[in-house]
C-alpha cells in the first residue's frame, strides 16, 4: 500500500467477506490488510521484532497491543464490527454487488488472494486514472476517447525494394515467417529485438512491415490487424502511431506514481 499525503479518506471493505470460524486464516490477513499499511502481505505477520507464523497469531497479538491514531484500540474497532448481524448484512450486500459481475457464482467463489489484479475484470478496467482525477468517473475518459480518438493505424509509403540491406533482412524474415503462419505451417515464436543507433532507420522499417502485415491479415479475412506497436514515452509510440506501453497494459503510471508502488 502506497501511503499518500493528502489522499481523501475512503472507507474501505472486503469481497468475499470470510467467516472467523469458518476460515479464520483468510478472515484474520483481511482484518489486518484493512488496518495496517504494508508492501508484501507476509509483512503482516511482523510486529517489530516479533514474527508470526499465521496470519491468527498476528491478528490475535494486534487485537491485543495495536493502539490506532483515533486512540481506539484495534480490538474495540474489530468488536465493533464483529457482531454477527453486522457480518450478515454486510455479506449480503456485497454478494449482491458481485452477483452483478459476469460469470460470477458467490455461492462457491472463493477469491484467490494471489490472484488479486490478476482477474480478467481487473485487467479490462482502465486504471490509468484512478485515484488521479477522483472528481471525473470512468465515463468522462471514455468519452473522450471516442471523440478524439488516436489513429494508431500503421501507413508507409515505403516500398520493400528501398530498404537498405539489413531493414530487408528483417522485413524478409518477418513477412516469412508470418506468410507461414497463415498458411497453417507449425512454426516456432519469432523473438527479435531491433537495435541501432538513433535514425539508422528503426521506425521506417517497422512501420513498413507493419503495414505489410496488417495488408496480409486483411487478405486472409482476418478484421483485428495482427501487430501492436508499443513504446515507452508518448513521443516515441507517436512515431511508430502506437500506444504507449502503460496505457497498452492499463498500468496507472503517473506523477507521484512510481512503478515499485505497485505489486
Ligand atoms: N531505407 C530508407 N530509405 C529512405 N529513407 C529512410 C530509409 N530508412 C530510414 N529512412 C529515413 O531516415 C530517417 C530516420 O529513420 P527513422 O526515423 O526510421 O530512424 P530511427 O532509427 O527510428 O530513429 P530513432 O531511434 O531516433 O527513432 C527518417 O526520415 C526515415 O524516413
């Protein structure tokens, strides 16, 4: 957890919401996840210099000694919350928002803990601005999105015969090897890594064999064209029309947020 001054103040909760008696591992790491900052969750188990080996133990000692900034002590937060009906209706209410999620049985769904961020609704949510902008909802990207949308279409006017001696290596090698892809050919991954000195000719190339490719794809009756091009910065993914590689793989890189802050 990323501790940042100044954040507004959220009222945080827990799916599925676990049973002390039923699964009191489960239900001690969530009680200590919603109290105590950490950066790796074995980091729980850890009171100074004392160490535990489960997560009960741990909680057990922090319902006992942990005494919280409003000067409330950890065992009379959890007291609090830990009356039954409260649980009950609780779990009710959240299992009614998870019914909501696609392809979602609540009844037998145990969430995997290791799996956190790892769910495909996870991956299909826009995280690029969560937390950044807090007053615009999701829909205001969207929306922008769609009206000024990017062309990431791949165009050269290039023609294979300009290229110099190596760009024809690699356009060769490349538009092969897809040529036996779609002719069904059990062929191996293509692993290359394109270096050179800056205008030695990268992007010309790369966005030659790109349109070749997308050109093929279309002749094969195939809609989704078959490359992404990706690049670190925006100025570079500008130059090959890509996309940024954080905003590729949905990582909320930002002002104030360092890669290492997400786990
Ligand atoms: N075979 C070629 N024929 C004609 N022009 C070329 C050829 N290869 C590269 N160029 C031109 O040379 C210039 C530099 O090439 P390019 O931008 O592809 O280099 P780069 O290696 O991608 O550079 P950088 O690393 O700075 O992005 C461009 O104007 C490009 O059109």
């Amino acid at each position: 957890m990323h501790e940042r001054l100044r954040a507004p103040e959220r009222v945080l909760n827990y799916f599925p919401v676990y049973k002390s008696d039923e699964q009191p591992e489960d239900y001690a790491r969530v009680k200590l996840i919603l109290h105590h900052p950490f950066r790796e969750i074995s980091a729980l188990k850890q009171f100074g210099d004392t160490r535990f080996d489960s997560f009960q133990e741990a909680y057990e000692y922090c319902r006992q000694a942990c005494v919280h900034e409003a000067m409330r002590t950890i065992k009379q937060m959890f007291e609090e919350s830990d009356t039954s009906e409260d649980d009950e209706d609780v779990a009710q209410s959240w299992e009614a928002l998870a019914r909501q999620l696609p392809n979602r049985d609540v009844a037998t769904h145990i969430e995997d803990p290791d799996r956190l961020g790892d769910r495909q609704f996870d991956r299909e949510k826009d995280w690029m601005h969560v937390g950044r902008y807090p007053d615009l909802n999701d829909e205001f990207w969207e929306v922008m999105k769609t009206d000024f949308p990017a062309d990431i279409t791949a165009r050269s006017s290039a023609s294979p015969e300009g290229l110099e001696r190596k760009q024809r290596q690699l356009f060769d090698l490349i538009i092969g090897h897809y040529r036996s892809v779609l002719a069904g050919e059990n062929t191996s991954q293509l692993l290359i890594n394109l270096d050179g000195r800056a205008g030695t000719g990268k992007s010309h190339v790369i966005m030659l064999i790109s349109a070749t490719l997308d050109r093929m794809a279309q002749s094969a009756g195939i809609d989704k064209p078959p490359v992404v091009r990706a690049a670190p910065t925006g100025v570079a993914a500008y130059g090959i029309s890509g996309r940024t590689l954080h905003s590729m793989f949905r990582l909320p890189v930002g002002r104030g947020n360092a890669v290492d802050n997400f786990h």
